[in-house]
C-alpha cells in the first residue's frame, strides 16, 4: 500500500494553480507569434504577386531586417523562459522531496505537470528559431533579385518622347516636385522613383504611355463597377438651401433666388419629366466649388452685394445648383479651397484620389478684380463612390479598351466670358501670345461654360428669369406707363458722362434709377432722374413691370438684367459699339482668355432677341438716338423670355449635357494622316457646302448627331463662328475632325496644289495665294473663333433648336414627341 503525504497532495494543487496564468500567458505568446508570422510572411508573399509594381516590393523588403530581429528576440525570450522555468522547477522538486523525507513516490501518470509545459515551450522556441531562420532567407532572395530588377530597368524609367503624349515629361516634372503633397499618391504606390512616377502618370492617369515591361493585363484591370442609381426630379428645395450654406451675403442673396424660384423650378420638372417618359437617368455625384466666393480668391463680390455690386455671377451660380438638385443629382458645395483640395471621400462624395489631379488647375486660378466676373470656378461631375474608395482609381474605359482619363475630362469650367482654344492650348498660347493669367487649362474647349451662347467653341450653361404666366402677362400689359424708363446702372461710375442722351431721353421720358448710396446722393445721377436707391430683387422686378423703357449705358456687359427686363414687358436700348470693343481696345477684355469682338452691351439681346424687344443704336449719334426713343414710345410689345433662359429649358439643357457629353471617351480619328474611312459628306445641290450623306451607312455615335452637319468655306478674314451665322447655322466644332482631311476640300471643289499639317487654331483652311491646304495637327486647337485675310477657313455648322441654341434639332433623341417631328420631316424631305 502507498501512502502519500497531505503536504504532497497541497503542494500539487499549489503547483497546478501556479502553473495554470503561466500556462494561459504562453499559449497567448504562442498564438500572438502565429499571427504575427503569417502577416510578416503574407505580406513578403504578397509583394511577390504578378503585375505588382517593383516600388511594392522594396518597400516590403526594407521591413525585413526589424521583421528577423523581432523574431530573434521572441526565440530569446522563450528560451530564457524554459531555462527559467526548468531551474524553477528543480528548486521546487528538491524543497518537496526534502520535506517530505524522501519517501514520496508519484505514479507514472501523476508526473509534475510543468515537466510536459516545458518540452512544449522548447518546442516553440525551436519552432521560431527556425522560422527566422527561413523568413531571413527569404529576404535575403528577395533583395538580391529586386538589385537585379532594379539594375535590369534602370534605363526603361526615363519620360518617353511619344508625340501622343506630349504632357508626359511635364507632369513627371510636376510629381517630382509635388509627389508627397497627398497621401494618395503613396496609395498607388509613388515613393519619389522615376519608376513610380511612370507608372503613376500611365497607369492611374493617361499622361504617359504603358512602360512596356509591365505587366499590361494587371494593370488595366478595371474595377468592378459601382452599382447605378437612377435619378428622380425633385421639387422640394429646402435641402439644397443647407448644402448652399451661411454666412456670406452673397450665400445668402443665391438662396433667397432659389426660395423664390421653387414653385416655377416645380413645374418646370414636372413638364420636362413628361417629355422624357420612361427615359432613364444615372444619378451623378457633383461637386460644386464656387472659386469666385473663396477667401482665397479674396472674395471681392460678397461685401459689395448690398452696395449696388455684380450680381450676374450670383445669379447664374444660384441658378446652376437648383437645376442640378432638382435633376436629381447629389451635390456637395464648397466655398473653401481647403476643403476642396481635401476632396472628402464619405459616400456620396469626392474620392480624395481626385485631389491630387485638381491641383495643378486650382494652381491656375486667379484673384478676381472687382469689376470682373468669375472665372475658373469649378463644377465636377464624379461617379458615386463606396465605402473605403478613398484613393481608388476611376477608370473610364475608351474605344480602345485602355483606362481612360480620370480627373480632367470630369472638369467642368463656369466661365463667363469664355474660353478660346487658342487660349487654352498652353504650349501654343506661350509660343504664339495668347498667354493669360485665366487660360491656358489645356482643356477640351467644351469643358468650359458660358453665362451666354457667344462662344460656340464652349458650352452654354445660361441661368434662368422669371416666367410669368399669362395672368400676370395681361395684367402688366395693363399697367404700364408708356412715358418711363429705368436706366442699367447700380454704380455711380457707370453715370459718369451721359449727361447728353439722358437730356434727350428726359424730354420724352420719366428716368428711374436703382443707384446704390448711403447717405448722400450721387453727383453722377442727374437731379431729373427720380434714384430709388439700391433695392431689393423683388422690388426691382415691380419697378421693370411699369416701366416702357430699360436703358443701358454701355457697360456692364452681358448681365442677365436686360432678359428680366424684356420678360417683364419693357424694351431694351443699348448702345452700338464702334469700334467692336476687344481685349486690343478695351481695359475690361484685355487678360481674358477671348478675342471676341463685342459690338454692343448686350450681343444676345441684340443677336437673338432683335426688334422691337431690343434696339441697338449708336449713342454718340444724338439723331439717331432721339429717333429710336420717338419710336419705342410708339411700339408695343409684349413680354417675352427665350425658352432657353425658362427653368424647364435650362433643365432640357443640363439633362442632355449630363447625357451625351462625354470628355473621357477617346476622340474620333482628327490628326492628319489617321487612317479614316471614306468621307461620309456630299456636295450640296446649290454646290455652296457639304452636307451629310443620306445614304451613308451609319453617322459614327457623335454628339451633337454627325448628320446635322453642313460644312462652308468662309470668305477671306471670316472666323468660322460668323460664316455660320450667316447660313442661319451655329458652328460646332466637335465636327471638325470629320473635316480636317485632304477629301474634304475634294469634295468642295477647292484645287490643293500642296497640303500640309501644323497646330493653327485656324486650321483647317485654304490659304490664297498658292492655292495651299492646310490640315489640323492637334485636336486641342480646333477653333471657331479666329480669322485671317490670308485663310479661307473649313467651317462645320449645324442647326439648332428655336429658342435652345445650345442643342440641335436631333440632339434629344429621348424627347418621343420630337423625335416623330424629325423624322416626320426627313420622309417629307425624301
């Protein structure tokens, strides 16, 4: 029989209880270097896969020498634990033993638990040792064949010289210099390489070709595409007055318009929603950055809404964000240049990848001077991104089939005055003079947005006056007072000099002012003309509904006041300019990126409105003055406001913008010697222009349609914008690269003893004498605006909507109700 000792049985639950946290405390330590090897270890073997950028794995590898000397110091300290542990032990055997005289005997499966705890802790330290020992060699083969690599490509990581790319060196230039400005650009894996910057600029964006010792299926994987929302019209702007934001009086003039404008925004969606049917819309994410309104630009138009300031580009911004809500489209509003630049990437909004690409425009944005309308501000139309895209890239597939351009084909530039391609194209603007502080954006010309059609080469954003309905018509036809007139002019300044014609107009007419002053009147405003002082919109509106008259002084130009005047009954007089005032003559033009001629105040008054709404005379002609005064008070009109300055036409406009314009996608063949199919065009029957074959098999998929073209050789001296006018047409130069080819000329007739391709933003054109054909060598320059004695210029025209100039007759293919008119007409015409 055996007998054991109470002491013995005490000291083995002491043991047990002692050995069990140390037990829990290894096996944590066990499980804790498992995990840590397989992410040290996954990580190495991730930097190995295909298609991963070399930049990857060195980054991963110069990790490794801390990865093998943690590694080193837990097989240290687990064997200094089992040392520890084993003399512990011994310690507590022999104290035992001693006590217990030396006749205690434990069976075989009653051992001391730590001795099996202890063969199993030298088991791990064995089992890290020799794992170092792996992970080091591993390391040691990955920095050998990355030296390999690196020595291997070293010469492949220099800017290619590719005509196709000729931005490529200058933005390796700007990444060298500006690479760690975004955390981004870390993301896609840039480290301050050439490499890096390589393949950044050809693989994230397009400024540079593919390195050809990439892996080009890897890395023109697109991402999955986000799953689409359909947009739905809104009527209810209360949500849009929060996004629009506080605290700057010009925030808060913008959405006291938008309040008042709600109900006509309403039906105005209600009416266009009718006309589109069933048509589905992609819901788009937009952010709207108002430049103009930023402490960065110094905000000059904010503390002067109160004291008789600019409103026009209020108007139109105000104008701009209630069109895009009530569309249906998701919008954020910055007014801060830090704020934009962080590009937020919570759902819905911008991914902060786009940040780094916006820069180098927002570089380019310059401080506004006072008596200048905005340019430069920015409205971005972005695909909705998912939770954790902060730095994904947005690829937009071509007709190619490679990653299409990110950030800058989604710019969009509200710029009032416009932007001209010879303006806009940088190296040519530098080489040729028409560099200015607000060009030079390399842009597609269409990207920019004007607050007027007088730019065909830019797109017409417009902004919207109120519409009376017929009740209101007839009741102002009624009130007015056929001997009154309101003058245009909040500004003292704009008074100064007119003494003459308005002594001629206060003998026919009562003359009201809207002259803004605090305390004493202005000496400009003479002391015949009854000044109500600055006054509220509302006010000013009630004032043009009794009024026969509303006059301009010559300045400021193109303002939306005159259409609010000629929607509320009145007749607008301007004054003709001659000389045409121009950036060569006039201070106000000179710096702005146009060589438009402007020959009145108000050229779409003039252009488009005509008589009796508008007449244009020449105020320093004090008969000609006098007798059109004698006349208006004899005519009779009615109000009147084109349907693209209504809220449902600005909406028909924005929708088909949002549709059909598309930047991303790679151009259709446009260089001179791109191989092309056969010219589509036929001579005309009069034999003046080329038109678009009736029996061409199918237009390429060309926005506006290619069959609305009409191409014309303009005269000697005549820019492509007027020789179309003249026909009654608009220019539209997405046409012109299915012009710019030798057949072209062919087909019109025109003898080409030589031709020849050059960047000339007069290009295409035939040039007298010599009977010399010239060809457009970069798309960029395409221009309608420009002429010169020596060129008859290639000029594509289309026709266009009455009252929607911006679109052509068959631009809204998702309108049924126009759609059967067109084609209705093209049967008859058959």
């Amino acid at each position: 029989m055996i007998t054991v000792n109470p002491d013995g049985k005490i000291m083995v639950r002491r043991c047990l209880v002692t050995l069990r946290p140390f037990r829990l405390f290894v096996l944590g330590i066990g499980f804790f270097t498992l995990c840590f090897l397989m992410t040290s270890l996954g990580g190495q073997f991730s930097a190995r896969r295909l298609g991963d950028s070399p930049f990857t794995i060195r980054t991963e590898v110069m990790g490794g020498p801390e990865s093998r000397g943690v590694l080193r110091k837990m097989s240290d300290l687990l064997e200094l634990m089992v040392k520890r542990m084993d003399a512990l032990a011994r310690l507590e055997n022999v104290s035992e033993l001693h006590r217990a005289g030396g006749d205690l005997h434990f069976p075989a499966d009653r051992m001391p638990p730590g001795a099996g705890l202890m063969e199993r802790i030298q088991a791990i330290a064995q089992n890290v040792s020799d794992i170092a020992v792996k992970v080091d060699q591993i390391l040691r083969h990955s920095l050998l064949l990355h030296s390999k690599v690196s020595e291997g490509r070293r010469d492949q990581c220099e800017a290619p010289s590719d005509p196709k790319f000729p931005d490529c060196s200058g933005k390796v230039e700007w990444m060298r210099a500006r690479w760690t400005s975004d955390p981004c650009y870390a993301f896609f894996g840039v480290d301050g390489t050439e490499c890096s910057f390589l393949i950044y600029l050809s693989e994230v964006e397009w400024f540079c070709p593919p390195l050809p010792w990439r892996n080009q299926t890897a890395a023109q994987r697109a991402p999955k595409p986000l799953p689409k929302v359909q947009a739905v019209f809104r009527s209810n702007l209360s949500h849009l007055l929060d996004l629009m934001g506080s605290g700057k009086e010009s925030l808060i003039f913008m959405k006291k318009r938008t309040k008042r404008l709600t109900a006509q925004w309403a039906l105005a969606a209600q009416r266009l929603a009718q006309k589109l049917g069933a048509t589905r819309r992609d819901q788009k994410q937009i952010l709207v950055h108002i430049g103009f309104l930023t402490e960065e630009s110094g905000d000059v138009f904010s503390p002067r809404v109160l004291k008789g300031g600019p409103l026009g580009e209020m108007v139109q911004w105000a104008d701009i964000l209630a069109a895009l809500y009530v569309l249906g489209h998701g919008l954020r509003v910055t007014v801060s240049l830090k704020e934009l630049q962080r590009g937020a990437a919570r759902p819905g909004e911008l991914p902060a990848h786009h940040a780094p690409a916006l820069r180098p425009h927002l570089h380019r944005l310059p401080r506004p001077a006072a008596d200048e309308a905005a340019h430069g501000t920015l409205l971005q139309e972005v695909p909705a991104p998912s939770l954790g895209e902060k730095c994904r890239p947005q690829h937009s597939a071509d007709n190619s089939g490679s990653p299409g351009r990110t950030l800058g084909c989604r710019i969009r530039v509200i710029d009032t005055f416009g932007t001209e391609p010879a303006y806009n194209h940088e190296e040519y603007a530098t080489l040729h003079g028409y560099r200015t502080n607000w060009g030079y954006w390399n842009l597609n010309p269409k990207q920019f947005m004007t607050m007027f059609p007088h730019t065909p080469d830019n797109s017409f954003m417009g902004f919207v006056s109120e519409e009376l309905n017929e009740t209101e018509k007839q009741l102002i036809k009624g009130g007015k007072a056929s001997n009154m007139a309101v003058v245009y002019g909040k500004e003292a300044s704009i008074w100064k000099g007119k003494e003459k014609f308005l002594g001629i107009l206060n003998k026919y007419m009562e003359i009201h002012g809207t002259v803004y002053y605090e305390s004493q009147r202005p000496p400009e405003v003479p002391a015949f003309v009854k000044n109500h002082g600055l006054l509220p919109q509302p006010e000013f509106q009630q004032l043009l509904r009794k009024a026969k008259l509303f006059i301009g002084f010559g300045f400021p130009y193109e303002g939306p006041a005159p259409l609010e005047a000629i929607a509320n009954g009145c007749i607008f007089l301007q004054s003709r300019f001659s000389p045409p005032h121009s950036s060569l003559n006039h201070e106000f033009f000179r710096g702005k990126p146009t060589s438009r001629e402007v020959f009145s105040q108000h050229p779409y008054a003039e252009n488009f409105i005509g008589k009796p709404h508008v007449w244009t005379v020449d105020y320093n002609n004090s008969e000609e003055f006098e007798a059109a005064i004698k006349a208006i008070m004899r005519t009779q009109v009615d109000p009147y406001l084109p349907y693209e300055y209504t809220c449902e036409g600005m909406l028909e406009r924005i929708h088909a913008y949002i549709q059909h314009q598309d930047f991303c996608v790679a151009p259709g063949p446009a260089l001179p010697g791109a191989h092309t199919p056969q010219s589509p065009f036929v001579l005309a029957p009069n034999a003046t222009h080329l038109e678009w074959a009736q029996n061409a098999s199918l237009a390429p998929a060309a926005w506006p349609p290619a069959h609305s073209l009409r191409a014309w050789l303009a005269t000697p001296g005549r820019a492509c914008t007027d020789t179309c006018l003249d026909h009654g047409l608009i220019c539209e130069p997405s046409f012109f690269p299915f012009l710019n080819s030798q057949d072209a000329f062919l087909k019109l007739q025109v003898p080409c003893d030589s031709t020849e391709s050059e960047m000339n933003h007069l290009y295409p054109a035939f040039a007298q004498p010599g009977q010399e054909c010239y060809l457009q060598k970069d798309p960029l320059l395409f221009s309608c605006a420009g002429s010169n004695t020596k060129y008859r210029r290639l000029c594509p025209c289309r026709d266009f909507r009455k009252g929607q100039v911006a679109l052509c007759q068959g631009c809204l293919p998702e309108l049924p109700s126009l759609a059967r008119k067109l084609a209705e007409e093209s049967r008859a015409q058959e």
